[in-house]
C-alpha cells in the first residue's frame, strides 16, 4: 500500500498495537464496509479487523484504496496540528498548555440539574438548550447498561430532556460514545453533538481536516469532558470490594476530587486514595496527552474548590454562541475563573502531566511542554 494512501494496515501497526489507540472508536463507525468491529471485553476497547476481509492485520478494501479508518483515528500520524488548525486555524503554542480558549465557572439555573447532573450541571443544561432549541437533533453521551447496578458504561442517544437527565452524572469506567453514531443517524439525526473525552474530541476535528464525508459534517458540536484516564471495571471487585467491602450493586455515585469518592445506596460516603486507583488505569489512557479535550468546542471539568460549579473552556465562536445565549436566556450562571485560582492552577498542572505522556518516539505528534511551563 502506498504510504501516501495509508489504511487499516497502518492503522492497526501505528496506533492500535503500539499503545496509542484510546478505543474511542472513530475508525469502526467510519468503516463504510462494516469490516471493523470493537472489543469491549475485560478491559480492552479496541477496534479489530473481521476475519471475513483479510486478517488482522490487512484489510482488502484499504489494498484497493479505502483510507477512511486513518482519516478519522484522532491518534494517527501528525493528528494534532491537523486538528488544531481546522478548528482555530493555527496550532497551540508551548505557552498555551490547556489548549486555546477562554476559562471561567459556570452552573445551571435550575436546581434540578445541579441536583441531578455534575458538578453544577453545565452539560445537562446545554445540552437540553440545544435539543429543545433546534441547534442539534441528538447527542452522543454514556449511560448505565440495565438498571446501573453493574456500573458498566455504555454508548446512547440522547433526543429529549428526559435522555439527558437519565445520563448524567459521571462513570469513571470508559464508553466510546462514538459507537452510538449509528443509531443516530438511523433515527433520523442530521445535527449530531457529541460528548467526550479528550480522544474522542479530536475526533470530528481529524475528520473534517481529512475530509472524511457525512460523518464529519453530521457531528457539528463537540462538548468536552476533562479526564486525566479512566479505569478498567476490575476496579470494582478488585479495589472497592476487596478492600473496602464496597460492591458495585451498592454505589449510587461516584466522583473525583483528588480522591476517589463513593456514595452507596445506605447513606453511606467512602474516600479512596488515586494511587489505590493507579494499578486500574486502562490501558488507552497511559498515552493520551490531552486531559482537557483540546479539539472541543467547549470543555468541561468539576475541578476545583466549589463542588456544585463546572469548570468551562469555551474554544471555537460556535461555543461562545451557545454559552452567550444561556447566559442571556437566564439559564446557567457564571463566574470569572479567578474566583477559584485553585482549579485554574490544577487545570495547567494536569494538562502538562497528560501531555507528558506522550512517548518522545512518536514523530510528529502533540508538541511537549517545555518544563520551564510545568
């Protein structure tokens, strides 16, 4: 294959073997002969090749010129500069280790959604603005499979109110929301938000630089979460209940405040220490050098002193729209990111960590903090 048409085997060679694939899915949902599938089991969210076409390693379709799994793996060669540059048209600086864009805090109005979403509710609320508004026909989010006792995460649409709300609040386990794409557009969606992580944001970014067709165009809003990693749901059996006699079935909320936090069905409050955590890291997430979503049209983190208020990276003119039109309809409240100087501090210091990840070896890739910045 020529390396100027690079393919799944390529793909499979650069990113999803060499530790560099998040899992976030991109490749598989932008497979236009259903040859890609995703493997979900003990931990592993990675793509594989259907064995009907080629192996492994080859597809049949890329040897005759197919290349979109590599137009839209937001890992894939020199990815970030590609997203930088069609989302802001110009790449980050050394300087701006967050990415670009504006910070402040903000919250929704209604005490409902801070009650019933995340630190504040700032998502929930956005993103029922847009559906109700008609700036969006659906959103790519995570829930709980079943009735959320396994705690395992899992891709959905949202389309109404009640979509949004039965999906808040955070997983710390990974689902690639992406794979919800299809049954989007299945029901009729056009204008597609997506939610996400850091690797899935750069996403819909990759694809557009690389033109990648309806996909790209389809996923016009891009809301990002900040995450440092997510873990492997061995965690549950093997850290919470082994040592803290904590059982999955029992957890109805979980948070990180720079300590994992677990709230249980008896009233009960458990605080256990990250690096008791650090052992569960899943895999995708050891590389990723983006903590806080750099490629979204806003980012979004409850970091921070104030519990009930989320932190807020507006980045592209589309974001500002949408913050500036729920400020003047009364819907969110908000406030300078000076008024926590903590969090910002914690948003520049996680931010370089992340990108540290980054291996030296990968060539291009994320430009590294100089660490007079760190």
């Amino acid at each position: 294959m020529s390396m100027e048409k690079p393919q799944w085997t390529e793909l499979f060679r650069e990113v999803v073997t060499s530790g560099l694939c998040t899992g976030c899915a991109a490749c598989v949902v932008s497979c236009p002969h259903d040859v890609l599938d995703y493997n979900t089991a003990d931990g592993v969210y990675k793509p594989w090749h259907i064995d009907k076409d080629g192996d492994s390693e080859n597809c049949t379709h890329g040897e005759t010129g197919c290349t979109l799994c590599t137009r839209a793996c937001p890992r894939f060669r020199n990815w970030e500069s590609e997203a930088d540059n069609v989302r802001f048209a110009r790449e980050r600086t050394d300087e701006e280790v967050f990415g670009i864009g504006d910070v402040f805090l903000a919250r929704s109005s209604d005490p409902s959604l801070v009650e019933n979403g995340q630190d504040g509710g700032f998502v929930s609320t956005l993103l029922i603005y847009a559906l109700e508004n008609d700036i969006i026909d659906a959103a790519l989010v995570s829930g709980l499979e079943g009735d959320g006792s396994t705690w395992r995460a899992e891709a959905r649409v949202a389309k109404t109110r009640e979509d949004v709300l039965a999906t808040a609040k955070s997983r710390y386990t990974y689902s690639a929301n992406l794979m919800a794409y299809p049954k989007a557009v299945e029901d009729g969606a056009e204008r597609i938000a997506l939610v996400g992580m850091g690797c899935m944001a750069s996403a819909p970014a990759v694809m557009k630089s690389r033109k990648s067709g309806k996909i790209a165009r389809r996923l016009g809003l891009t809301i990002g979460l900040l995450c440092s990693k997510t873990f492997d749901d061995s965690i549950f059996e093997e850290l919470f209940e082994a040592k803290y006699g904590i059982k999955r079935a029992d957890i109805v909320k979980m948070n990180i405040k720079g300590i994992f936090q677990l709230w249980t069905k008896d009233g009960g409050f458990y605080e256990v220490p990250l690096k008791e955590a650090h052992a569960f890291t899943r895999e995708g997430c050891t590389h990723c050098p983006d903590f806080s979503a750099e490629h979204a049209d806003i980012s979004t983190g409850g970091i921070g002193a104030f519990g009930d208020w989320t932190l807020v990276i507006v980045r592209t003119d589309q974001g500002r729209e949408l913050v500036t039109a729920l400020k003047d309809r009364g819907l969110i409240e908000t406030r300078p990111g000076d008024d926590d100087p903590g969090a910002v501090a914690l948003l520049h210091k996680l931010a370089t960590l992340s990108r540290k990840r980054w291996p030296e070896t990968q060539n291009p890739g994320p430009r590294r903090i100089p660490v007079t910045s760190a």
